[in-house]
C-alpha cells in the first residue's frame, strides 16, 4: 500500500520554479495561505535534499493558525544523508523521517538518528517505491510532494503521485540553467505523463491554480 500523493508547486509562466541556485517567491500570499491549509490536511509533507540545502525550508504549517500537531512528518529523500544538521527541518517544530539509501555513510547516519527518524531505502538512491511502503506502514496515509524539479521527475516516473496542483505565477524567469516544474532526464514523448484537468482557480490578482488528476 503507498500513501495518498498531491504534487503541489508554484511555478513561473514559462515553467520555472527556481533560478540555478535559489528560490524564488514566485506566487502571491493568497497561494501560500492555500499550501499551508493544504499542509495542515496532509500527514506527510515531501522534498528533496537539494531543496532542504537551497531554501533550508521549515515546512511546517505556519501561514495559518495551527498548532504543532497540525504540522504533517517532514519527510527528506537524501540518498547519502547530506542533511545539514542545523536544517530548519530537524527542528523541534514537527517530526521528521529522512529517507537514505545504503549509500549513506554510517557517520552521518547515527548523528541524524539523534535527530530524527532515518529509515534505509535502496542501494545507490532511494527507492522512492519501498520508501513510501514503508512510510504507509508508519501510519502516513498522505503525502504532499513540494518538489524539486529532480524528485518531481522520478515520483511521476514511478507513477506515485495521485494528484497535481500548480500555482502559475505572473512571472516570466527565462534561463536555460533554472529548474523547471519537472526536471531529471524526462520521458520519450510515449512515455510522458497525461494529466485530466479538474480545476481551474483564479487566486490573488495574477494568479492561477491549475488542478490534474494523473492518468497513468
Ligand atoms: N517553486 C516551488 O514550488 C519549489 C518547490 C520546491 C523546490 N523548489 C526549488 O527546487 C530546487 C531544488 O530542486 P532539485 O531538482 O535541484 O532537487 P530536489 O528535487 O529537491 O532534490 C533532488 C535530490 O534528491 C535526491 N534523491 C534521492 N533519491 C532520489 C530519487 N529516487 N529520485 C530523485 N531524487 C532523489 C538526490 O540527491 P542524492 O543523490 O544526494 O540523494 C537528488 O539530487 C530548489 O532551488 C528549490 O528552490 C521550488
């Protein structure tokens, strides 16, 4: 059994969701309300490492009223356990589940366990299938994917994720090296995902919220 997943981003018009090396706001306060009341529905709430180590994110429910119960397990997918310890994510704030593959060094490993829950999943990267077995066992029954690009690609490709949201900000970032919604090394055009729109949403004065459900 896997978890319930809803891919949620916000992304520019032409796609981008951050430059090369930084984030970037990219929707209004009225979408960053709509992520943090969505947060506080789900039990689980899912990055990759490179977005802990680019943004040092909190990802917790803090845009709306909500107590430290509302905040959903933060779960990192870190092959090699590169989760710098002073991460927002490995504060008190919430728990949190850092998936690692076998790869990881034992090092790193045993200081992060002082933190927080680590749990070994694949050999070379994690093996995004048995980590969210695993984390359907731990009683997470719905996750929310809050990217990046790279793990976006591999959770579509591993046809994980249930549902989709998109943010498309008033923006326009250009630039061959920024990240895009979906990155990794992308489908053969026979392979790519079809998507059924749901939803169609006007929010704050520019943006829109696009909502799919995925047709594998
Ligand atoms: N606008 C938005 O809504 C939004 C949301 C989130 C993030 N972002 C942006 O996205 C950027 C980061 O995206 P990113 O693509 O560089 O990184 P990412 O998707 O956050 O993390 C990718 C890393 O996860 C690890 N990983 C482990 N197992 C994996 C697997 N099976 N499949 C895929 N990845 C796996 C890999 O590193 P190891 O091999 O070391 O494990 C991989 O390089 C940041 O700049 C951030 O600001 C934007």
């Amino acid at each position: 059994m896997k978890p319930y997943v809803l891919l949620n981003s916000a992304m520019t018009v032409d796609g981008k969701i951050a430059t090369e090396s930084s984030a970037m706001k990219i929707s209004g306060d009225a979408d960053l309300i709509r992520v943090h009341k969505l947060r506080k529905d789900f039990d689980g709430i899912m990055v990759g490492i490179n977005t802990v180590i680019i943004d040092n994110p909190k990802l917790t429910v803090h845009k709306i009223d909500a107590k430290k119960e509302d905040n959903p397990v933060r779960i990192i997918i870190d092959s090699r356990a590169r989760t710098p310890l002073d991460s927002l994510v490995l504060n008190d704030a919430a728990e949190t589940v850092i998936v690692v593959s076998e790869r990881a060094s034992k090092e790193n490993v045993n200081k992060l366990s002082e933190k927080c829950n680590v749990i070994i999943c694949g050999e070379s990267h994690v093996n995004l299938k048995e980590a969210l077995s695993k984390l359907y066992d731990l009683g997470i029954k719905s996750i929310l994917l809050e990217g990046g690009s790279t793990l976006n690609f591999s959770m579509f490709k591993d046809k994980l994720i249930d549902e989709v949201s998109i943010c498309i900000g008033s923006k326009i970032l250009g630039g061959t090296h920024s990240k895009t919604f979906v990155d990794g090394k992308g489908f053969k055009i026979s392979e790519c995902i079809n998507l059924e729109l749901k939803k169609i949403e006007k929010i704050d004065k520019n943006d829109v919220v696009l909502t799919y459900t995925t047709n594998y």
